[in-house]
C-alpha cells in the first residue's frame, strides 16, 4: 500500500530525520517537510507548469451617466467550480468569479465609473466545510462609499444579488477584490474569492510597460487533502501557511519573457502567508508603485518583504540573461511555516529572440515603446506623499494584540463588540479629510500582523523610529506590522463620509476577531450611506 508524504513526514520523524511538530509563535526557517496528505504522484511538480494569465473581463455595456463621464458595466459570478492543480487527474473543489481561480481582471481608465452586478450563486453552505455562503464583496484599495466597500455584516446571499458602483477616480493602481464575509473571510479568499483590479491614467501609461509586458501575478499558498480537496489548518487561528505555492492558482509556473523589461504587479493574496522575494541571479527589481499606485521616486532592492494583501508593482530587467532561467525565489520572514518548497515561487525563461521594441497609443497608432529597455527614476507623487506631519489634527496610538481570552484585538475592541453594538462602536471618528497620526503597535508577543485600513491610503511615517522600508516609499493601505514594531502612519480621512473596518489581513486573525471599524465625519442619523441598509442585495431572478 502507498504510503503518502505525510506518512512519510512521520516516519522520517520518529527516526530523527523530521521537523519537529509545530506550534505557534514560531522562529524563521525550514519548520516541516509538507503539510499536505497528496501521494507523492499527485503532488505538483515544480517548474512544470506554464504560466497563465487571468482573463480580462469585457463589460457588457459602455455608456455615460448623467453628466457625460464613461460607465462600464460588468457582471460577476460567484459560483463552485473544479480546479485542475494537482497531478494524477484529482480535481480541486473552488470558489469562482465567473469560474476561473483567480478572478477575472478589471482593467479600467482613470474616471470612468463602474456598475458591478455580483450575483451569489453559490451553494447555501461551503460544500467542504459547512458555513453560509453569505458574501461581502470588497474593493480593496478603492475609495468607495460605505454601501459599496464590502462591510463584513452587508451580505449577499446565495441566489441573491447587490449592484455595486465604484467611482475610479483615483490615481492608477492595482487593487483587488475579494470576498469579505464576517468571520468567514479566510475560508472564502482561501477557496478561491479573490482577483486583480487596475486603473490606468496617462502618467503610469507614459513610464511602464503596458499590455503583454504588464503582468498580473497573484501569489497564493495551499495545502491539500489526500482527495485532491482543500485542506485548512489555522493553527488555533494564528495563520495558515500551505506547502505549494500558487502563482494565478498554478504550482510554480514558467513564464517565457522577452530580453527586455516587464511590470509585475504582484499582489501577495495568502491568507496568512508573508514572504521575502528576490531574483535566483542576485539582481535587483525596480519598486515602481505601492497599494496605492506610483512613488515619487523608483527604488531599487535587491528583496523585499510583502504581507497579505499588499500589491508592489515592480520591473524586472531580462536584458542580460538571454536563453537563462530566472526564478522568483522566497526567503521567508519570521514566525511563517516553511516547507521544503516554499522558498520558489516561479520561473522565467527568457527567449533568446530580438524583443518588441512598439506598442499602440491611446489612439491606436503603432509608435515606439520606451519602456522596453528604460528603468524608470522619477515618477509621479501623489496627495499622500506629500502630506505633511505638521498638518495633522490628531494622534492616535493603537495596540494589536491577542487578549485573555485568546481573542485578536485592534485598540482592545474585537468585530463581535461592533456587532453588539448596533454597528455603531468605533475604533475613532475623524472629521472629513482631516490629516491624522495613526501608531500601531505589535504587542501580540510574536506574530506579524498586515493592517488594513478601508477607504484610505497612507504615508509611513516611521517603522521603529526608523524610516520606512525604500520599497514603502510610496502610498499605502496596508501595512507590514513586524514581530514587536510600532510603525506611524499618516492618514488624510475623506473622501467620504461613513463608517469603514480596520483590521488585520491574516485572515484567520480578521475572523477571529481582529477587526473593528472608524467612522469618518458625521453623516447624520438615519445615515444615507449605511454600510448595510442603504444598498441591499435582491433576489435574482434568473437563478
């Protein structure tokens, strides 16, 4: 009888050769062999596989709204579907937008306004592990008003559906969306809920590679049951961290790329997961954009580190390696769960062929392309960088930590405590497009935690008392809190009024129950933007 790698794992253990069982805090390095119970023949190979890029999503209508500014309308679909991930013909049970893991890409110019028809067809439970298949679709990085920016408690339900509209009219960016469902957000992402969104303006067309050499890369781990299937292990709610890595949900895929410079917009979708990426060659990328699109100036590092829910756009130079592989590797950050390969990502292998040196216009004429073989200096700034501390109105000092009860906390409050209150418990209420100092501090005694806060994007002010990381000097909406760091941000609150979340990105830690909410201005009672009742989902119809 085959015994699987998890069998294997155990057996090594017991005669000396393993790792030693796990539990959390944990330090940096190799931690176990595997975690999923596949059969050496269905465990995915690695470099195998071919690069795949996730299909943009055409709407279906183009037309204008009432004062003549563009508006596209998209329809997206949740709904269960099968994923061809590991070997021997086993097929993975998902969760979709419109059946492909990730999503679909919206791509979108600056200004023009989008109508989002989400409809929920899902099964009424997750067919695996049991809970309501109630949804909250987030934008994450959109300044959207309260009813549209996917509040934990504002549910779409299974055969139902919510019109979302989201305005576009901030500088371009990689941003995403993912479910956001309360207390169930991990599970969701993890099956599957989650892919890119970009908008483009004139400034990011003129510096950066665009069309085929502007490349999503949405990295994602996973551990799997002997079926084929899922598996999920939060540890106790500290995280879960799989043994195969999954780049736009293929194991450790090869991209063939031109001897030329590409942009990657890489978006860190684990959902607990962080990881140190660097070149197998030593060379350095090219930071070209944060959360929350371009920096003032590029900056060059030769690895960077990257929580969940963070996206770095960067620019990697194929140039000098023509007929060479170059890996995407991981070096990994304390108290992750490493296994034997999760220290690749994936590989380029660079075509020893003359590169496209054109591309078209905005209005279609075929013109040279000087992004081919040009890394980039001075950007463009933005609002938030060029805040100034001296503006700020307030300062405010948080602690995230795990309280006695063994409950994720942001500032002592917990989501359960928002929902006690009739929504209306808030972390702080700033006025509108008040400047603020935010502190965070990691007093959790040896987790990491990516704080998220809706709405806005931020300027680091300091990590440490330190300045910020190069490859954070730009805008941000989620920030990398260390292992014992205190980091400073400083925050404009606007462009609306309402209330929005604040909380952890390991998900398992948002669950359970690291999660609390801000209320920007005073929208007035009955609050004509209400995250839950001023836009409800309605029956669909066509189900």
């Amino acid at each position: 009888m085959e015994v699987t790698r998890r069998d294997l794992f155990k057996i090594g253990a017991v005669g000396g050769l393993g790792a030693v069982a796990l539990a959390g805090p944990w330090g940096g390095g190799l931690q176990g062999k595997e975690a999923s119970e596949l059969r050496d023949r269905n465990f995915p190979a690695r470099y195998a596989s071919a690069f795949y890029r996730p299909p943009v999503l055409t709407p279906y209508e183009r037309t204008v709204d009432a004062d003549g500014a563009p508006l596209h309308r998209y329809e997206v679909r949740q709904q269960a579907g099968l994923a061809r991930i590991v070997r021997g013909g086993l097929l993975t049970p998902v969760l979709t937008y419109n059946g492909t893991v990730p999503g679909p890409t919206i791509s979108v110019d600056r200004g023009t306004r989008i109508n989002l028809r989400l409809r929920n067809l899902l099964p009424l439970v997750h067919p695996q592990w049991g809970h309501a298949l109630d949804t909250s679709t987030h934008l994450h990085g959109s300044a959207s008003l309260p009813q549209f920016d996917g509040y934990a408690n504002d549910f779409t339900y299974p055969a139902y559906k919510k019109y979302y509209q989201f305005p576009n009219h901030q500088p371009a960016r990689t941003i995403w969306y993912h479910d956001h469902a309360s207390h169930h957000t991990a599970h969701n992402v993890y099956s599957g809920l989650a892919a890119q969104y970009h908008i483009h303006d004139e400034a990011e067309r003129e510096l950066l590679p665009q069309g085929d050499f502007d490349v999503p890369l949405t990295i994602g781990d996973a551990m799997f049951e002997e079926s084929g299937r899922l598996a999920f292990d939060d540890n106790s709610t500290s995280g879960l961290w799989g043994d195969v890595i999954l780049v736009n949900g293929v194991a450790w895929p090869v991209m063939k790329v031109q001897p030329r410079i590409y942009r990657f917009r890489v978006l860190n979708a684990s959902i607990s997961r962080s990881y140190r990426f660097r070149l197998s060659t030593g060379d350095p990328v090219t930071v070209v954009a944060t959360d929350g699109g371009l920096m003032p100036t590029a900056r060059q590092v030769t690895s960077w580190r990257h929580a969940p829910a963070e996206r770095y756009e960067v620019l990697i130079d194929f140039r000098r390696h023509r007929g060479r592989r170059v890996e995407l590797r991981n070096s990994s950050n304390d108290n992750n769960v490493d296994y034997d390969y999760t220290d690749r990502i994936m590989a380029f292998d660079v075509l020893n062929v003359e590169p496209t040196k054109t591309r078209y216009d905005a209005q279609g004429v075929l013109g040279p392309d000087p992004t081919w073989d040009t890394l980039p200096t001075t950007l463009v700034s933005s609002e938030t960088m060029d805040l100034q501390e001296s503006w700020s109105m307030k300062k405010r000092h948080f602690r995230l930590k795990k309280n006695d009860l063994g409950v994720w906390t942001i500032g002592d409050q917990r989501w359960d405590d928002v929902v006690a209150s009739g929504f209306t418990q808030v972390l702080a209420n700033p006025g509108l497009n008040d400047t603020e100092v935010w502190t965070l501090e990691n007093s959790s005694g040896g987790w990491f935690h990516p704080v998220h806060l809706h709405l806005v994007d931020f300027k680091i002010l300091s990590r440490n008392g330190r300045p910020a990381f190069d490859y954070e000097q730009g805008p941000k909406d989620t920030v990398y809190l260390g292992e014992g760091e205190t980091v400073r941000l400083l925050v404009k609150f606007g462009p609306h009024e309402g209330r929005y979340m604040v909380h952890c990105h390991n998900l398992p830690h948002e669950d359970h129950d690291m999660m609390a909410q801000f209320q920007v201005g005073n929208p007035g009672f009955p609050d004509p933007n209400d995250p839950i009742e001023a836009a409800h989902c309605v029956p669909d119809d066509d189900v």
